[in-house]
C-alpha cells in the first residue's frame, strides 16, 4: 500500500525521494508527491495522481537541488485519488507523509477548526494537530511527539519543516519505518528495498518510537521523550534482486526463478540422505516440540492458501496433531480458544499484513507460542513472533505472490518434519518427501522451461473467455483455489476455485460452453474420483485443460503433462505452470501484470 521515502544529506534529495518511490511502486499506488527544502530553505511540493512518471515530468518543470525531502506514494483510503488528497500535506509548518489510518480524525478536524483544510485526508489532520502544537518555542520533534499522542489509529510518518531546516522526523505505530544510516547522509523508508544501494545499515523503528534525522545520522525516543539505545541492523538484499534481470515483468522474473529462491529456501535445512529436515528459527526446546498437539496457521490470500497446501502434508507427517488453518481478517474478530499446546504459525510474504499482524496479537494475548513464516526481513510480523523463519525468496516485487507460495509451502513442510522426529512421525513419507524437496529446485526449472511455449499457447487460447472455474482434490485443492486467485488478479478474468467433490454441490450449474475449467489432477489414489469430475464438466459442454502428472490417457480440451519424479509435492509444480497461464493471460488482454488494478503488496490496512 502507501510507501514513505524521506531524505537529508549531501545528495540532491529531489532525485533520491524520486528512485526511492519508484522501488515502492510495486506495492501499489494511486497518487504520489514529494515535497524538499531547496538551499535558500524554501518549501516545494509536487504531486500528481498516475504513475510515478507523472510526477517525474511535473518536477522536470520545477527541479531543484535541496538536500532534504518527503516523498510518498498513496493507496487512497480516505478521500478519492485527487491531487489534493496526494502527500505530502502542507498544513502551517509542516510538511508530512503518513501511511496508515488516523481513527479519531473526524473528532480532531473539528478541534483544529481554524485551519482551512483542503483535502479529505485523516493525513492533512495530522499535520494541522502537529502545526498546533509548533509553537512556544517547542521543538518539531516534541510537537509531533505530543500529536502521535493524540492521534488513535496507526501511522508511519515523515515530517519537516522550515524552521528546523536539517532535520526530519520520523515516528511509527503498526505502519513500518526503517532508518538507513549512510555517510554524511540518512535515508529513511517503509520498506528497505528504497535504502538498497545506499546503506546495509539501518535502524528498524518500533511501534511508540520516534527519531530526529539529521545528515550525521538517527537517534530514536519513545513518545515521552526518552532517549533509547537503538539496535543497528544489516539490510538484506541487494540493488539486482529488485530489478527485472531482462524479463519483461517482474511477474514473470519470480515465476521463473523459482528454482533459484526455493534452493534458498533449503539450503542448510534439509539432509535427504539422513532423511532429515531441520530450520533454526523456531526457538522451541524439545520438550515444547513434544508437547506440540494443535496447530493453527494463519494467513492472508496466497499465504493462506500455502498453509492449506502445507496443512495436507503436515497432517501426513505428524498423524497425531490436529491442524486448523484459518483467514486473518475472520479469526481475528472471532471467540477463538487454543488449547494450551497448541503453535500458530503466522504466515505473511510482507510480513506487514494488517489482519494477519491483529491474530497474531490476539493469539499472543492467550498465551500461544507464535512462529512466522515470513518473507521480508525485519518486518513487523517478523519481529512480534516469539520465534520462527524466513522463507528466503527474496524480495517479492510484482503484486501477484507467486516464489512467495512455494517457498512457504516448503518451508511449513519442513517444520512438520522436524516435528515429526518428536511425535514419531511417518518415517517413510519424511524420508520421501526430504527427498523430493533437495529434488524440487531442479524439477520446478525442467518443468518451467519445458512446458512454457505450451503454457503460452494455451493462454493465447483461453485469453478472451470471462469465466473459469478451478477445481482439484486433495493436495490440489489448494492449488486450485490458488491458481484462480492468480487468474483473477491479474487477468480480472472471474475465476473460482472449488474442491472438485464440490461441483455437484452448486458450481456445475455454471458450466457451460462460456467457461473454461482448469482440473489439476495428481497421480494418486485419488485419480478416478478426480476424472469422474473431469467427466461430469465435458458432458455440459465445459471447455477443460487438465494441468497432471499421470500419464494415463485422459479426455480434455487441452493436456499439459508434467513428467517429473516428484510424485507427492507435484501440486507445487502445477501450480507454477498455473502461474504462468496466468500470466501469459494477462499479457495477452494488455494488463498491468506487475500492479494490477485496486491491488497493493503490502495490505497495511484492514
Ligand atoms: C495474492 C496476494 C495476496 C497476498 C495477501 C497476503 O497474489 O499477493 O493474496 O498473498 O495479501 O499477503 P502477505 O503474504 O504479505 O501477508
């Protein structure tokens, strides 16, 4: 959603609030600005709704060289995509960017009813109740120390003003801010992929916190103004892993290099030979992981969808747990109860998830161990969890999850094996699956390159139909229901995915010849039911491609085969091929791949 850049040093700011917005454009965005003190400390602001392009060209009309600025990109949520709307607000002295909500803003905007506001923005509230209180000789990091007081709801923000002409203040509450520290020079973002290629070393500001930035660097109060010792950290990645390495689209980069991010993900972490898996992070003794009864996984989206694929598999490994896999923005508000040993496992790519971020806080408050299964390093989620593991794919920079779902697939997997060895577990099928997971990399690259022409043929095909079902059963259940996910989020095709035993319940009074039916079919025990759903579908008429790995002779429009050794997790193959037909869809309708419409990255918002 919204992204914050902000900088003070020796660089002309203007360009560096410029390339920092653009590495936050994949989070998704209506409208952008910046606003920077030039030398003769005079303010300037530019916004425009659009692209970051737009803006780029109304500050070719306006370039200055200051060494101090805000930028932002905004998701609107109060007040439609407006140029007013945009950040930053301009209210008095102040100069601010905001990601998050302000709940009591309404009540606030009637107190500050001297200021003539312009826009319909909780943000343009906050500056005007931080200009309120910039007065009487208090300095702007106790003004804004007493509005983040004021305000009830969440906020990440960045804020200057002219009289106090080298420094910004930053402060956050559940919205991400992290510092970077740099020579003569501190860059300060909401997401570390702006700071990649000007510092590795970096404050990640808590909820409560607020630091006063200046060129020589960061020091970091809490909101009564006590000083705090803030840990330095190193920021993970690097400039080429955000970039499209000469792909078209991101999407496509992420898709294609799975194979890569997912040997990241296992490196170290599973041994086939001793048939044995094992992750650092979880932090538990091995009492607590023989206590282990219940477990529960939470997500969002895709990453629900991942836990539901793992919990097939966890549910294998270790027979005797109970698994219960639920959506953030539900469990949440429910009356939920946990058995004392019980585990959530938290699973976010962004590890910012507004909802996902609430259970966790809600499950922590009845006593329950957390553990994340977590993408972006140093995220919130990351930090609140009592223990837990990157899942290592990398930075994930296309809206649409894709490397993301494998790798925690894998990665919620591998927990179950190493629990396994505590609740003795299903030996074989640990050794099996350690097997095919040092195998999976190397299978996922062979199917991807050889099945790609297919895939795109197939979606040139199917590129013009408006509705499409999913359907699978068992492991590919999940699968499906995430393969429409992915094909109505980026080819705003409407696409439903439905556990294939269900058709007769309701979704095969859809079928007809408008539709198009996507069956993923896995070679198991399972297969006869699966092609009785196949069957059923083609005599209404319904146009079929079945996505398996068997190689029995099958009736449907169109096949794709995959020939791979990897029998039990071969969902996670098909999906990638489910991925790409997504993909190649979109493209062909002409679709933003990379930020499809009304989507953002990072759902900080409920
Ligand atoms: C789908 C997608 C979303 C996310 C969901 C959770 O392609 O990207 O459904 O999976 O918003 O996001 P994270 O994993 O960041 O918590």
């Amino acid at each position: 959603m919204c992204g914050i850049v902000g900088y003070v040093g020796k660089r002309t700011a203007q360009n560096v609030l410029l390339n920092g917005l653009k590495r936050l454009e994949y989070r998704g965005y209506d409208s952008a600005g910046i606003a920077t003190l030039d030398d003769n400390n005079r303010p300037h602001i530019a916004r425009s709704i659009g692209k970051i392009a737009e803006l780029e060209n109304v500050l070719l009309t306006k370039p200055h060289d200051g060494h101090l600025g805000i930028g932002h990109t905004r998701w609107a949520t109060h007040g439609g995509v407006t140029v007013t709307n945009a950040h930053p607000h301009h209210v008095g002295n102040i100069y601010l960017v905001h990601n998050g909500i302000i709940e009591n803003y309404k009540e606030l905007k009637e107190k500050l009813s001297k200021y003539n506001f312009q826009s319909d923005t909780d943000t343009e509230v906050f500056a005007a109740l931080i200009d309120s209180n910039y007065k009487d000789g208090i300095s702007l990091k106790d003004a804004v120390a007493k509005a983040a007081k004021q305000v009830r709801g969440t906020y990440g923000i960045a804020v200057f003003s002219p009289n106090e002409p080298n420094t910004l203040i930053v402060a956050r509450l559940g919205s991400p801010l992290i510092i970077g520290l740099g020579q003569n020079e501190t860059i300060i973002a909401s997401d570390a992929s702006a700071l990649l290629g000007y510092t590795r070393e970096a404050i990640y500001l808590n909820d409560g916190e607020l630091a006063v930035c200046t060129d020589k660097g960061a020091e970091v109060f809490n909101l009564n103004l006590k000083h705090l010792n803030a840990n330095h950290e190193t920021i993970d990645g690097n400039v080429e892993q955000i970039q499209k390495g000469g792909y078209q689209h991101f999407l496509l980069k992420e898709i294609m290099e799975q194979a890569t991010t997912l040997h990241n993900t296992l490196s170290g972490r599973i041994d086939p030979k001793l048939g044995k898996m094992h992750l650092g992070g979880p932090n538990l003794t091995e009492e607590e992981m023989r206590n282990i009864k219940h477990i529960v996984i939470v997500g969002c989206g895709t990453a629900y969808y991942a836990g539901l694929l793992a919990s097939y598999y966890m549910e294998q490994l270790v027979p005797d747990l109970t698994i219960e896999v639920v959506i953030a923005s539900e469990y949440r508000y429910r009356s939920f109860h946990l058995p004392k040993d019980s585990v959530a496992l938290i699973v976010s790519q962004s590890g910012e998830t507004a909802d996902t971020l609430a259970c966790l806080r809600e499950i922590k408050k009845r006593g329950i161990k957390t553990l994340g299964i977590v993408n972006v390093v140093g995220s919130t989620i990351a930090r609140e969890v009592d223990g837990g593991t990157y899942v290592h794919a990398g930075p994930e920079i296309s809206v649409a999850s894709t490397k993301a779902f494998t790798a925690q697939v894998v990665t919620m997997v591998m927990f179950a094996g190493m629990l396994a060895e505590y609740h003795s577990g299903n030996a074989e099928l640990i050794s099996k699956i350690t097997k095919e997971l040092s195998e999976l990399p190397k299978e996922i690259e062979t199917t991807l390159k050889k099945h790609h022409d297919e895939v795109k043929a197939l979606a040139k095909k199917y590129a013009k139909y408006n509705d499409a079902l999913y359907l699978g059963r068992d492991t590919a259940y999940p699968i499906a229901l995430e393969g429409a996910l992915k094909l109505k989020e980026i080819s705003y095709i409407h696409a439903e995915g439905y556990a294939s035993g269900e058709l007769k319940h309701g979704p095969i009074a859809l079928v007809d010849e408008t539709f198009f039916e996507v069956f993923s079919i896995i070679d198991n025990w399972l297969f006869d039911k699966s092609i009785g759903g196949l069957h059923e579908v083609r005599a209404r008429g319904g146009k079929t491609i079945v996505l398996t790995n068997s190689d029995a002779e099958i009736d449907a429009d169109d096949i794709i085969r995959i020939n791979s050794k990897i029998k039990i997790l071969a969902p996670l193959l098909l999906n990638t091929l489910q991925q790409l037909f997504a993909y190649y869809i979109a493209v062909d309708r002409g679709n933003d791949v990379d930020q499809p419409r009304n989507l953002a990255k990072s759902v900080t918002v409920e």
